[in-house]
C-alpha cells in the first residue's frame, strides 16, 4: 500500500497532503501454503553473506513472508513496496530484552482501503525499537523502529500479523527509512537493492543485496526512480504492443493488489482496448471496465518511458536503458472478477490520485529489481 505522498515533491503536485493505500480489505486469516525461507545457492560468486533469498507467498493479493521481531517469531508480514515503516496488528508484538518504548506515537492514514478505490483507515499506536529479523537469513537488525497498532483493535490493520515497508523516507509517517534501507546503512547486503519475483502459482522470491539473473530472460529494462520517490518512475501505456499514452507518471506498489490509473487515461486505454466502460461517480468517482473473458485484451506498460529511453540514448547512459520495452499484464491478472463470460478488468480508472498506481497483478510473471544505488528499477519477464 502507498502511505504518505508529500505536498511539495514531484509526486505531490496539486494534492492535498494525503496517505494513500490500497485494499487491505480482506480478512486476517491463517493460509494453508507456509512462507519456505531459502537461501540462495552457494555457487553465487558474491560473499553469501551480503546477499539473500527468502520465499514469500500470495494470500489474495498481498504478497508475505516470516519475520521475527521482538521476541516473536514466524510472524507473517505484508511485503510492502509502497510504503516504508513496520507495523504490527494489534496483541501481535512482544517485547525482547532489548525493546525500547520510544514513548512516541505514530498516526497513518491509508486511503484506498477498500480493492475498488474508496476508503480510508487511520491507524495510531506506540513506538517501539526492537530486533526485527527476516526469518531463515542473515538479515537481522537488534534495533528497527516498528509501530504496534493499538487503535483500532479490530479488525486488524493488515492481514496476518503486521507490514513491513521497502519504499523511501518519503513514504514514511514517522521519518525513519525502511528496515531494507537500514540494512544497507548496516553493510549487511552487498548493494543496496532488493528483487521481487512474483509467480503466479502463488509463490515468489525476494531477492536481497543482488540481482538473480538466473530467473529472467534476457537483460533488464532499467528505468529511472522520480527523485526521493522510491519507488515511482515512468511508462507508456500500450495497447497490443502499441503506445497509446507516454511518459505517464507512476507509482510502483506490492501492496496494491490491482492497477489505477487516473480516469482520463484508463477511459482512453479502455476505449482503445475494446473494454466496455463504467463510470460511478462519487468520491472517488471510479472507472470500471468489462471484457469478454474469452478475448482478453493485451494490455501492458512501456519501460523505461518512451521519453526516458530516448534521453538515456542521446546522453549514452551507462545506466537507464536506451529502448523501451513493453511489458504485458499476463492475460489471468487482468481479470479481478468473472461473472460468465464478463470479466472485470483489473486496471480501475480513479480520481483520487493524479498517477497510474502499479500493483501486484503487474508484478506477476516478472522480475522486478529495485535498486537503491542506482536509483533505478529493473524489469525483466520471468524465466519458465
Ligand atoms: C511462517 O510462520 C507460520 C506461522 O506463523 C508457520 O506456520 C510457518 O511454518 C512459517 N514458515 C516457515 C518457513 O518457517
Ligand atoms: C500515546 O497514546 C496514548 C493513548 O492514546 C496516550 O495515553 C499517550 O499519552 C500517548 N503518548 C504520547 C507520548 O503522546
Ligand atoms: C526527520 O529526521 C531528520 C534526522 O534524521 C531531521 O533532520 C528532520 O528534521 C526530521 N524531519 C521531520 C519532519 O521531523
Ligand atoms: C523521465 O521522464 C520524465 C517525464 O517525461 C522526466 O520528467 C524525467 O526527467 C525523465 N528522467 C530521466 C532520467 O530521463
Ligand atoms: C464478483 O462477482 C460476483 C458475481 O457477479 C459478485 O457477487 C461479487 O460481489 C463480485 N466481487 C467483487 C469484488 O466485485
Ligand atoms: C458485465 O457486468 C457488469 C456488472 O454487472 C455490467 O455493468 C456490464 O454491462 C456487463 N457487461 C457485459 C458485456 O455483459
């Protein structure tokens, strides 16, 4: 889920100073497929201990893996790219030795709650410093600030027991950078950057500290991060491998199931695509499509930009690719809902925020490299 988006940077343009989140609606329950923690194979040319793996898995659109923290471990978190602090449910958290009350508050307000666009939730509790731990790796810090939900008591905050952020310091409601960040700051990962590899039998690796290229074909399309907006960049949007719009201005996020897009875009993708449309308007008004689940349209997003790729050629960057490759949205996570032969697209038209907001069901079936270094992110189709 997206948290806090700043008046005042690139991204805030025209917005209300605003916390914005996504569809945690569903309801906190145990899943039959546990978290498997790996580590990657020792053959890895780079020192095993800067880098990691760990196995996470899907429960309905939000992706998990197990954390210790505290004196509690095996606890499951949300692996979230669009916000940037850890938070528990509430009754979750138990204290090490060396817990420190901060004796501090935290207040978010997650916006979007709900996986059709509309809702808000506020969330408020103490602070604490405690051990928070990646579960089967390396990757253990004796002293993260985390946020134990106190208010409300329930339902809980998150599905499972908590959330774990990897986004900037801009995504953070109590000025801190996200534990990954802080991992990096330790020397504990050889470089500062983190991979999601989402499959869509429900399971997928987060790579630590490096990239796989084991798991992609062919090299990464690298695009640039917005500046302090990790982790936002930019696309075109394609209809059957054709631009229609470029240059849109996005926000990547793990912890959004689906895909947003301001109305006027997704109106003219949906008109371009074939996909039947429905306008509700209200606060947030809402841009629905339907399509015959029997022909699916081919939708996907151009990476880097169109005018990013063009710049990084006429300034030979070493580092942004010089084309733009565009990357579909695989025909089974385009679907959020099926009645028949009708299926519900899940890319949804918002006017709550004025950028396209890039959840899970892109993730799926690609690598996608953040890199912290670099300031980049790296899309590559998953190999298999
Ligand atoms: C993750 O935690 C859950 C319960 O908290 C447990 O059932 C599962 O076995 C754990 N997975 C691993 C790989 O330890
Ligand atoms: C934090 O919130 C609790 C409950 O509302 C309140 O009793 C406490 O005084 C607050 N602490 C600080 C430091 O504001
Ligand atoms: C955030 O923390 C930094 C130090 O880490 C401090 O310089 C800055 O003033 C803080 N900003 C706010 C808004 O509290
Ligand atoms: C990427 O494109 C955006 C919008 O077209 C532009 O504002 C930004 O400066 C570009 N960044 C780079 C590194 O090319
Ligand atoms: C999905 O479709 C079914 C059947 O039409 C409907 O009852 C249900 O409310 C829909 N779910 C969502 C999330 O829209
Ligand atoms: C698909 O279902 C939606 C919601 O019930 C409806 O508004 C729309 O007209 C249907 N489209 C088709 C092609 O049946």
């Amino acid at each position: 889920m997206l948290s806090q988006v700043l008046l005042g940077g690139v991204l805030a343009a025209g917005l209300p100073r605003a916390v914005l989140g996504a569809s945690f609606s569903v309801p906190a329950q145990r899943v039959t497929v546990p978290g498997h923690v790996t580590l990657p194979p020792v053959a890895n040319c780079k020192s095993p201990s800067g880098i990691a793996s760990t196995r996470e898995f899907d429960d309905q659109g939000f992706w998990f893996a197990n954390f210790t923290v505290g004196a509690g471990e095996n606890l499951i978190l949300l692996i979230d790219s669009g916000s940037t602090d850890v938070y528990l449910n509430p009754g979750i958290y138990t204290p090490s030795s060396t817990s420190q009350n901060l004796n501090e508050n935290f207040t978010i307000t997650f916006e979007t709650t709900n996986p059709d666009g509309s809702g808000t939730e506020t969330i408020s509790g103490p602070l604490y410093e405690d051990i928070v731990a990646l579960d089967g790796t390396s990757l253990t810090l004796p002293a993260q600030i985390l946020g134990t939900v106190t208010d409300p008591v329930s339902p809980p905050s998150f599905p499972h027991d908590g959330l774990v952020g990897f986004a900037g310091l801009s995504q953070s409601a109590i000025n801190s950078t996200s534990w990954f960040q802080h991992l990096c700051d330790h020397g504990l990962v050889d470089e500062c950057r983190f991979g999601l590899a989402f499959e869509t039998d429900d399971t997928g690796v987060q790579y630590f500290g490096y990239v796989d290229e084991e798991r992609f074909y062919g090299d990464l399309s690298v695009a640039p991060v917005v500046p302090n907006e990790e982790w936002a960049s930019w696309i075109d949007i394609a209809y059957d491998g054709k631009v229609i719009e470029e240059n849109a201005w996005m926000v990547t996020d793990s912890g959004t199931t689906i895909i947003f897009g301001p109305i006027d875009s997704v109106q003219k993708l949906f008109d371009t695509a074939g996909i039947q449309s429905v306008l509700t308007e209200g606060s947030p008004s809402i841009l629905t499509g339907y399509f015959s689940c029997s022909n699916p349209p081919t939708v996907g997003f151009g990476l880097p930009s169109t005018g990013n790729a063009t710049e990084a050629k006429a300034t030979n960057s070493k580092v942004i690719s010089h084309k733009s490759t565009i990357f579909n949205i695989l025909p089974s996570q385009l679907v959020s809902n099926q009645t028949g032969d009708n299926c519900t697209s899940s890319i949804v038209g918002t006017d709550e925020f004025p950028f396209w907001l890039v959840g899970q069901v892109f993730f799926q079936g690609k690598y996608v490299d953040h890199n912290h270094d670099a300031e980049t992110m790296g899309f590559a189709y998953l190999a298999n």
